[in-house]
C-alpha cells in the first residue's frame, strides 16, 4: 500500500484504516474501509476506499497500486445524522 500518512483520519477511525492498510500489505488481500477525514477547514468528510496490490518489487513490498476513493455529500450527511454530531 502507499505511504498514506494517517494525520488527517479522524481519531476514531485511524487504528481501524491503518490496521486494514497494514493487513492488506502484509496478506495481498484487497484493501476496503469507510472513513473520515478532517479536512484542512476542519469539516469532517466520509470516505470509502477501496484497493489492491497489483505488483509487488523484490523484497515483497507493493510496487503498484490500484485504488478508487470516492466521498459523497449526501452519504457523509447520512452518516452524520445517525452517528450524531
């Protein structure tokens, strides 16, 4: 997987993505999580992402990833409203 800093994860979910990212380099299997991010304004913004190793260099570590992340309005509304402020 990428070097993705986790600064910007919400508290609440950053052991939870960083422990997906770590299991997914370490086993191959397909990275997959919903997340929040705090935004540089500080509105916090869901996420869900998904990814794969597609190579991998010689000493085993990913070479090629092949991710899609994509966030919606309405969903992080959604989620909001039913996880509370």
């Amino acid at each position: 997987m990428p070097d993705l800093s986790t600064n910007n994860f919400h508290p609440d979910d950053r052991d939870r993505v960083d422990e997906a990212m770590r299991r997914s380099e370490e086993t191959g299997a397909p990275f997959g999580a919903e997340y929040r991010l705090i935004a540089s304004d500080g509105r916090t913004v869901w996420f869900h992402d998904e990814a794969v190793v597609t190579a991998r260099n010689e000493d085993g570590r990913p070479k090629v990833v092949q991710a899609c992340c994509s966030t919606s309005p309405s969903a992080s509304t959604s989620r909001r409203s039913s996880s509370g402020p």
